[in-house]
C-alpha cells in the first residue's frame, strides 16, 4: 500500500533534518509509515491502511528536499506550487515475476575479458499501457549486469548508435582517468570506443551509465544504466555469502522517474515543471506502481545487490512487516560486519548489498523521496520474495573486511562548495557546463587528503567522487556510526549542511585526463554542478 502526502514547502532547511542536522531516520513503532514518507509534514487525509498487496500511488509536485519553497532564478522567484494537486492514485492488482537482467557473457583469453556494449534506441512501456521512446545497451531499455573478476583485465568495444554524443562511466571503478568514461572521451554517433584496464577493485557492486556533458540526465533517464558485479574468487567472504547471479544474488535496479500522459520522459527542469506529469517507480525496467514483483527463492538465504539509477530521487528499502535486513555492503564493497539494519537509504547513484535468512515469506518496500525540485513520493510493496529453501546456511561471518579508520591529521584539507546561481549549479563557484568553465582540483599520486564538502544551496546534493573510494569522516558536525564507517564513493549532503571525507590518491596519475567530482542529482550535474580532478605524479 502507498501512502501519500501533501508537498511540503519549508523555508528552514531539507525536511527530515533532526536538531543534529543529519536526515532523521524513522525506526520501528516510533514513526507511522506515513511520517517516513514525508518527514516533516503529512496529509491529514493520509489515513490508507496497510494491506497485503494493494498499492495506492498520489503523485506530487512539491519541494520535498529542497527546503527553499522556491527556486531562485535570475533574480526572481518561482514557487513550484502547478499542478501540486494534480494528483493520480490506482489500486495496483497485478503481479509479475521479477526480471533479472541478463548476464553479459564476455570472451576471456589469457585473463582478458571481452564484453560487447551498443548504446541504441528504442521503445519501452515505462507506463502501463503507454509507449516511450526509450534507450538501452544492446536492448530497448536498459542493459545487462557485466561481472568483472578482480585481478583480470577488462576490455569493452562499445558502439554508439545513439545519434548523438555520448560517453560510458564506470560509476566507483578504479581505473585510469582515460579509461574512466568521464566527458574528456565522448565519442560520437557510430564510433566504438575501446576501453582496457586491469580490475583493481574489490569485491562491490558497481554500475555504468552515460557521462557527456549536458545530456547525461537525458539518456540515464531514458534507460542507459546497467550493473557491474566485481567478483574475486579468493575473497574468503565471498565464498562464505551467496553468489550464483539470479538465483541467491539478485540485481535490483531503481529508477523514479518523470513521465507525461504521452510516456515522454523528462530529465531537465523545464519537463519536470509540465503538467499531467507521473512519476513511476520502476524496479529492473518494471513499474511497480501497478504491478508487484515476486520472487520466489529456492535458497534460505538470499543477497540482494540494490542500486538508485534515479536520476534526482531518493529511494530507501526496508521490509513491510518492519522486520531487519543484514546489510553487507555500501558503495565501495563489504563492510567490516554486517549491521542489522531496518531501512537501507541511498541517495541518487548509490549502492548497497543486503541479506536475508528466509522461513516466510517477506514484502519489500521502498519509500520514494522527492530530492529534486519535483519528483515522486510514496511507499511501494515492490517485492514479494516467497521463501522457498530447505537448506540451513552457516551463520554469517562475523568478520567481512578490515576497515582501517584514517587518522587525518597530516591530510592536505580541502573545502568544496557546492552552490547555485538562479537555475545554474557550481562547485567552487564555476559552472563545469564545459571542461574550460569547470573548477579543477589538483593533487598528485600517494596524495591523503580531506575535503568539506559544504552545501552553500538549501537544495538537496549527492556527492560523487569518481577515481578513489572515501571514508566519511563527519556529517553536519557529527561523527558516522554503523554502516557510515563502510567505503563510498557517493553520499548524501543536506540543503544547508556538510560532510568531510577523507581518501587517498593511488595507483593512476595522467597530465592530460581528468577525473570528475560532481552531485549525482543528474540535473544538477547538467546544470553544471561538476568539476575536474586531475591526479599528477608527485
């Protein structure tokens, strides 16, 4: 069952913010299900009880995650107050096996892997009974989930037959600045670009998707992501969880994205302010706005790889009899335990793995945030997972990885500020709407440094660094606890507030190609909140 709010339209700050300045979580009884969709305020009519696979859907067009009330832009004001009650609600009756992308089968030789990738068009139903012009690699609509091994070396041949420029980021690999996808290496309508690097990765779960500047949001929203698995057979850990893709390790790829009564996607400001605009939820290419999933699971214990592919909004699981999941995993791979944790929330571009022991059957929700200007909201029973394993699993290891802790007090410290003027977002105060107008970070190979990222907007940012993995050292003033000690590479910064990360620069340098740093709210990276990184010899 969906529940359903009122926008809100606060002049204090992001909604959600506790007196610690972080994003408030909801746990357990304390908080109904409808205060943990809209945080701050809720409808007084939101008073739809919970039932076992009804779904009711209220599309908004409020602010929530903003925290202004309206965006300034070119000295004015505009209140996105259209259409705030345009809304639609359906009782969602259907049920539909998950899909589970394909595995992309590379040709190894002499450690060498091949994978054949061709970004083209084509059309999809995003809305039920609708057809959308869509865009996928070597499929209509989105792509297959590639599985790397740590220690091999990856090659891609990857065709464009798009009609226009685009690029392939390998979102929190570590490869070379020329091999990571980033705007620097577009490659235009018919070309294949051929990138080749050895998998240094741990084991994690990655994903791609398009880079080049300006149309980004653009062909992510229309279906250019896809899942990378790194996969490293002597990780002790590994063989201790489970690992047979589609079976006990399941993909699930999110996506809210905004869609007119044509099934027109939108992916800039001027579509999301449209009217008769709906905002589906889609789980591995399938709207669960009218239809849930199920899953039926022939292995006790079941790991779930979980992925936010939404362009702006903020998606966060959790189980609807309200039960735990055993996280194992954030952005960067295996934390140092796994944490019982009752909800898993991840901003735009982040990832993170779960477990679960089955003896019944169990509903998976996830609640949508608005963190754009507009956006979805709502609580999805998006997943069924019927418990189907006879077999008893060994218990989990107590021990997945080593985390060192960085002691950083000889890091070179650095604040980032991510800003706005009017509709144009900044970093440092430039607009990387191209590679000449965007600031650029310098450092150099064995570099341990610490950034502040300060959020000088009231808007909400996801922060990603691409290149090297970060510890979060503080958010808004206040150490990380649980998961937060785990390795990201994308991470959540409030309207008004802060984060410091900490990492170090290693293995790769290039004077000539440039990493980027940039929010993951791909409409704020389009608008130009990104900047370089260039990592030189010391």
């Amino acid at each position: 069952m969906t529940h359903t709010s009122e926008p809100s339209f606060e002049t204090g700050g992001s909604e959600e913010q506790d007196t610690r300045g972080r994003r408030r979580r909801a746990k357990g009884a304390e908080h109904s299900k409808a205060e943990r969709v809209t945080g701050a305020e809720h409808s007084k009519d939101a008073t739809a009880k919970r039932g076992k696979g009804v779904h009711r859907r209220k599309f908004l067009g409020g602010m929530a995650g903003v925290g202004l009330g309206a965006v300034a832009a070119g000295g004015a004001t505009f209140a996105l107050l259209a259409d705030a009650n345009g809304n639609k609600a359906g009782a969602a009756t259907n049920t539909a096996t998950l899909s589970i992308p394909d595995l992309l089968e590379g040709t190894t030789s002499d450690s060498t892997t091949t994978y054949t990738l061709e970004a083209q068009t084509g059309s999809a139903e995003v809305i039920s009974g609708v057809t959308s012009t869509t865009a996928g690699y070597n499929q209509s609509f989105l792509g297959p989930t590639m599985k790397w091994t740590k220690g091999n070396t990856a090659l891609l041949n990857i065709t464009n037959s798009l009609g226009e420029d685009t690029t392939v980021h390998f979102h929190g690999a570590h490869v070379p600045a020329k091999m990571d996808g980033g705007p620097q290496v577009a490659f235009s309508d018919g070309e294949t670009w051929s990138p080749t690097f050895e998998v240094l990765d741990e084991p994690m779960t990655l994903w791609y998707h398009p880079h080049a500047l300006g149309t980004t949001a653009k062909q992510a929203v229309h279906g250019l992501a896809g899942m990378i698995i790194v996969d490293d057979s002597d990780n002790t850990t590994s063989a201790a969880l489970p690992t047979t893709y589609g079976t006990d390790d399941i993909p699930l790829i999110f996506q809210c994205l905004a869609v007119d009564a044509d099934g027109d996607i939108k992916y800039d400001l001027t579509g999301y302010l449209g009217g008769n605009l709906t905002y589906p939820l889609l789980v591995n290419g399938t709207n669960v706005d009218d239809t849930t999933l199920t899953f039926s699971a022939t292995k006790t214990r079941t790991r779930f790889r979980l992925l936010n592919a939404s362009p702006s909004d903020i998606i966060t699981i959790q189980r609807s009899d309200g039960g735990t999941m055993s996280q194992i995993a954030t952005d960067q791979g295996y934390l140092s335990a796994a944490a019982d944790v009752t909800e898993i929330r991840l901003v735009a571009g982040a990832r993170a793995e779960m477990v679960m022991d089955l003896s019944d059957d169990v509903t998976l929700q996830a609640v949508v945030t608005t963190g754009w200007v507009r956006g979805g909201s709502g609580t999805y029973d998006f997943l069924t997972v019927s418990a189907g394993g006879t077999d008893t699993p060994d218990d989990l290891p107590t021990s997945l990885r080593t985390i060192d802790r960085y002691d950083t007090s000889d890091f070179t410290a650095r604040t980032i500020t991510l800003g706005q003027s009017g509709t144009t977002m900044t970093i440092n105060g430039s607009a990387g709407t191209s590679m000449s107008s965007m600031a650029m970070i310098s450092t150099t190979l064995g570099s341990k440094e610490i950034w502040t990222i300060k959020n000088g907007t009231q808007l909400e940012h996801s922060f990603h660094l691409h290149d090297v993995p970060y510890q979060l050292i503080s958010i808004n003033g206040e150490d990380p606890t649980g998961v937060e000690l785990g390795w990201y590479d994308t991470y959540e910064v409030v309207g008004g507030g802060s984060i410091e990360i900490a990492m170090e620069f290693t293995d790769f340098s290039d004077d000539t190609y440039m990493y980027m740093l940039h929010c993951h709210l791909l409409q704020h990276e389009d608008e130009g909140m990104m900047a370089s990184l260039m990592v030189t010899e010391s």
